[in-house]
C-alpha cells in the first residue's frame, strides 16, 4: 500500500495535470528536453508568457518539473521520475 505522503504527491500531480494547457506543456518538454520558458510560452499557441509562466510554477510546485537558471532565462526540464511514478503516459 502507498504511504499517505505519496498518496498526496499523487494528488498534486493529478490536480496539476487537470488543465490541458498543463499537460500540453509536460508533453512538449518529454519530447524536447530543455526548452526555456520564453520560448516555451512562443510554442504553446494562445498562452501568453504571465500564464506559461503560472502554469510552469503550478508543475515545479507538485514535482513534475525541474528547473536552472542561467542569468535571466529559467530553463525548465521533466522530472522523468515523478513521470513515471504518476503519470507514465506523458513520456510515451
């Protein structure tokens, strides 16, 4: 049986992945790690950057990404890990 801790990890993931932009955004980082929040918000059609960016904080928060700052960019990976754990259909 799940500790009650990842049961609440599973919970946050799950509520995260509730908005389709959100996983639109975990679908394009499994298939082009990497990529910077700025252009990040360019390849998502109909997102402006504040709300890329809201959306980005919300999938940190719960675990599903991975963040490092290089001056003024933020680049932004999947955290395959906790993909695999909660949500192995992002990475096929």
């Amino acid at each position: 049986m799940e500790s009650k801790s990842e049961m609440r990890d599973a919970i946050k993931v799950y509520k995260v992945l509730g908005e389709p932009t959100r996983i639109s955004i975990v679908l394009l980082l499994a298939r082009e790690p990497d990529q910077c929040c700025v252009s990040l918000g360019e390849r998502l059609k109909n997102v402006a950057n504040s709300t890329s960016s809201h959306h980005l904080k919300q999938l940190s928060k719960c675990g599903l990404l991975q963040s490092r700052k290089e001056g003024t960019f933020i680049y932004y990976s999947l955290n395959r890990i906790v993909a695999e754990k909660y949500s192995p259909f992002l990475l096929t």
